[in-house]
C-alpha cells in the first residue's frame, strides 16, 4: 500500500513538473521567436512555435517569403545600403519617419546606422496573440494575410493605403506589428522588447499600464538588435498629421526631444503639397539635418536656398495619373542635372522612372555641409541653361491582380 502511495506521489510529481513546464513553455514564446515565424524563419530551437513549423502550409510561407526577400535584396534594398553608404557621409542618431506605415525595412535600408526609428501613421499598432492559442485554422489564416498586406511593398516599395486599412484588420493578427515584426527579422534584427506606449499632449510617453490620460497618441516600442548586438529602438504611433491633430497632439513635442534627426519621406500621397499639412512639414524642415524623399514628400518652394543643398538622383518623370496636379516644374529642371541611381523607390517604383532627392541642411554661414555628404562622391553640377520643362504623358495605371512574380498588386 505504501510503495503504492509512493507511486502514486511520484506519477503526481511528474504530472505537476510536466504541466509546470508545459505553461512555461508557454509563457516561453519570445517576440523575436514569434517575429521569426511570421517572417517564415525557424525560431529558436526550444521555441513553443517549432511543432508549427512542421505545417506544409507553414513551410510553403517560409519558401514564398525565401524568395520574395531574396528579389527584393538583390533588387533594391542592397543597392539603397550601397547608395546610403556612398552618400550619406554622417548621419544622426534618429530618423523620423512620417507616413511611413510599417515600413521599417526602408527606414533601415536608408539610415542603417541610426539608433532610434520613429515611424508614424494613420494605422493601429494592434497587436500579436500567442501563435501557439489560436484555434484551428487561425494561424494559415494569419500567415495568409501577412503575405497579402505585404504584396505591394515586395513588389513596388510601398503600401497602398487603402488597401491595407481592411488587410490591418482582418483575422487575429490584427495592426501594423506583425508587419513590423517580419521586416525586423528578415532584416537580421533581434527583438529584445516590445511594450505599449502612449503619449501625452505635452509629449510625455508613459509605458505599459501608465496612465498617460485621455486622447493619447497610442504606439508601440520595440527594442532589438543588429548582427553588431547595438540596442536599437523603434517606436511606431498611429496619429493623424493634419494640422489640425497635429497642433493639439503630443507626438511631434515627443519627436522634437529626439532631434535634431534625419527624416525619410517616400510614396506620401503628395499630403505634404497640401496646406493641411504644414505643421509636420515645418516640423522636418526645422528638425532635420538630411531628408531623403521621393516627389511626393515636400515641394521645392518650401525649402529656404540659403539653409539646404539639394543633390538629385534618377529621373522625375512626373506624378503617376492617380496624383493629378502635382507636377513641379521645378522639381524637373532641378533633375536635369541628376545623377543616375540602379534602384526602383516610390510610386514611379521602376529603376529608370524613380527619383530621388538628398536635401543636405548647410551650416549656418551658408557652406557646404562637407561632413553630411561625401564630396568625392557627391556634388553639385554646374547649372544648366533654363528650360521649360515639359510634363509628361501620365503613367498608366496598373492592373489589379497577381503580378507575374505571383505577389498582389493592389492600387489606392
């Protein structure tokens, strides 16, 4: 009876040690294993995720994104660190990032030696369950709708707005980070923390459960590191930058205590050419010390000649015919005298349409600004003589569908 009891104790012990372990295990499951498994990458070893990776639906997302981010390396984002590297002589420690969705690929691409990315949009942070709860099904489910919102971006370097309204939405992964989360593993990073963060209207984040009051601007923060294991931090917040949120708000006062920085503006929906937008575009003119931008960030005559350098790069072929009205003729002389570039970026997003523009702040004596460029492999061309230009035809618009790479091409 005793050695009975004795078994029976022991088989309790083993049972309680098992279910111990088992809710461990399942308080196990990093933000970086998680990031990994979206991005189709084997998490770690001793990770909750790995039985789901034993999903041939899993594994055939693991070899479409294999190829999809293959593409777009060889394709783009190698060339923009290239481009970065030869260019971009000395940069800040921060990069704002506004209209930027969950773009944090770019942003990285770009700016790979800042240290803090602040990315700002109309979309939710959201957030990400626990892959290793969601009922049957749930997980292709997710996994098929990470693949949708990102087929414009693997395709054409941008997200189309619209469209990813209803994708952020849907399903159990829901608001831009698990998009966030993808790009940050297949670019190599490793997620150390993710908590909640709000704004005040003075500018005062609050984390976690703080009380950060009524009407904050709400956002995520994500710690992580590169392959050189430096602690990096990304916020993302989801706030309307029209002036009139953007006067009451606290997100450019908790912008401002990060700059000076440098900002990155690509595929902005020409919302910096309209005048309800002009305390952002204050704000980075003011605040940054380089802006990388397509034709749609902001127009030529709010740049002051006496405080910025421009340096050109590819071809302004005008707006694309969604974006009536937006041709700048002084964008189109100023590229006359362009250097080429080997990359697609923004809305004319193939190599030989693409422009893009380097605004160099100047020291304030007006002189060229020698350590925010590199001189051997940037300078000014010589003026040409004036000419009217002439606009172009319009693009014509895509078609809806799957493109012949087999990724979705969706249009605003």
């Amino acid at each position: 009876m005793i050695q009975t009891l004795k078994l029976a104790a022991a088989a309790a012990a083993i049972l309680l040690a098992t279910a111990s372990g088992a809710a461990q295990a399942a308080e196990a499951v990093s933000a970086d294993d998680t990031a990994r498994f979206l991005a189709g990458m084997m998490p770690s070893a001793d990770s909750p995720l790995i039985p789901l990776t034993k999903d041939p639906l899993w594994q055939h997302h693991a070899r479409f994104f294999d190829a999809a981010f293959a593409q777009l390396e060889q394709r783009q984002i190698s060339k923009i660190r290239t481009w970065a590297d030869a260019n971009l002589a000395a940069s800040k420690s921060t990069v704002f990032y506004m209209f930027s969705g969950p773009d944090f690929l770019y942003a990285d691409a770009f700016y790979s030696k800042a240290t803090t990315y602040v990315l700002s949009a109309l979309e939710p942070p959201g957030s990400i369950p626990d892959l290793t709860k969601m009922p049957l099904g749930g997980v292709e489910a997710a996994l098929a709708n990470v693949e949708h919102s990102l087929g414009s971006i693997l395709s054409f370097s941008f997200f189309i707005t619209k469209k990813m309204k209803v994708d952020l939405l849907a399903g159990h992964l829901n608001g831009t980070l698990p998009i966030l989360y993808v790009f940050l593993a297949r670019s190599g990073k490793t997620i150390k923390n993710v908590s909640t963060v709000a704004l005040d209207d003075k500018g005062t984040a609050y984390f976690a459960n703080e009380n950060s009051g009524a009407n904050a601007t709400r956002g995520v923060r994500i710690v992580f590191a590169g392959s050189d294991g430096v602690e990096k931090t990304l916020y993302y917040f989801s706030t309307d930058l029209s002036d009139s949120s953007a006067r009451v708000t606290g997100f450019l006062k908790f912008c401002a205590t990060l700059a000076p920085g440098d900002s990155l503006i690509k595929s902005a929906s020409y919302l910096l050419h309209s005048g309800n937008f002009s305390v952002v575009r204050n704000f980075i003119l003011a605040h940054s010390e380089t802006i990388i931008q397509d034709d749609s960030g902001i127009p030529l005559g709010y740049y002051s000649p006496r405080n910025w350098q421009f340096f050109p790069f590819g071809r302004y072929a005008g707006p694309i015919a969604e974006f009536p009205n937006k041709y700048q003729e002084s964008y189109a002389e100023l590229f006359r005298r362009a250097r080429p570039i080997d990359f697609g970026i923004g809305y004319r997003w193939r190599s030989h349409e693409s422009n893009l523009l380097l605004s160099v702040r100047l020291p304030d004596d007006g002189s060229v600004a020698a350590d925010a460029t590199s001189s051997n492999d940037i300078s000014p061309a010589p003026p040409s003589r004036p000419k009217r230009a002439r606009k172009p035809p319009p693009a014509p618009a895509p078609v809806a569908g799957r493109s012949s790479q087999g990724l979705f091409w969706f249009f605003r």
